[in-house]
C-alpha cells in the first residue's frame, strides 16, 4: 500500500468554494480509480480555514494513475486560488493497522 496525507491551509471564505471543487474530485475519483482505496478529506479541529487529506493507494503505481488523470490535474491547478499557504504534503509508510473490514485482527508491519 501507498499513502499520503495533506494540509491545506485556505484562504478565509475560500472554504466552501474548496469543498465544492473536492467534491468534483471525489466523484471522478470514484468513477475513474478502482485502485484508490481511500480519498478523504477531514476538517481540522479548531482550524476552520483548514482540511487534511488522507489518501491510501494499492501502490505506488495507483498513486501515479491518480496523479495523472484529467480530474486531479484540473484539481491541482484549481486549488491554488483557494490556498492561503503551499499545501504541506506527507508520504507515509505503514508501521501498523487495524482494519475492521479485515475481521478485526492486528497487523504489524507493512501489510
């Protein structure tokens, strides 16, 4: 598995109009990357003018179809007029999970 997480810090009253665009984004996503396991975006508790991504791939590979398609390109040159500050972007690798779709077991390591 691939994953990352992202902040994006927007511009005052830039929240809804962002929302909206990710929302455009997620629907393509749906439609368009089976291999895209997870794509979310949070609200940040006590930073209302902030959201987190966590986005979880099947691999490094899936990351780059996501990366590459008409949606997130449209979506990585919109953004800009929404952002206050650079997005800070994080890669992650796995340390250990719980996944309750996965009968409710521990995993440790990367898998």
């Amino acid at each position: 598995m691939f994953a990352l997480v992202v902040r994006f810090d927007l511009a005052p009253g830039a929240g809804l109009a962002f929302d909206a665009l990710v929302q455009e984004t997620l629907e393509e996503i749906q439609l368009r990357e089976p291999r895209t396991l997870i794509y979310a975006c949070h609200d940040v508790e006590g930073a209302p003018y902030s959201r987190l991504f966590y986005e979880l791939y099947e691999d490094r590979a899936a990351f780059d179809e996501h990366e590459a398609g008409n949606h997130v390109r449209r979506f990585l040159a919109e953004r800009e007029q929404y952002l206050a500050a650079p997005p800070r972007v994080e890669f992650l690798t796995l340390r250990a999970r719980y996944d309750a779709r996965k009968l409710g077991r521990w995993r440790l390591g990367g898998g």
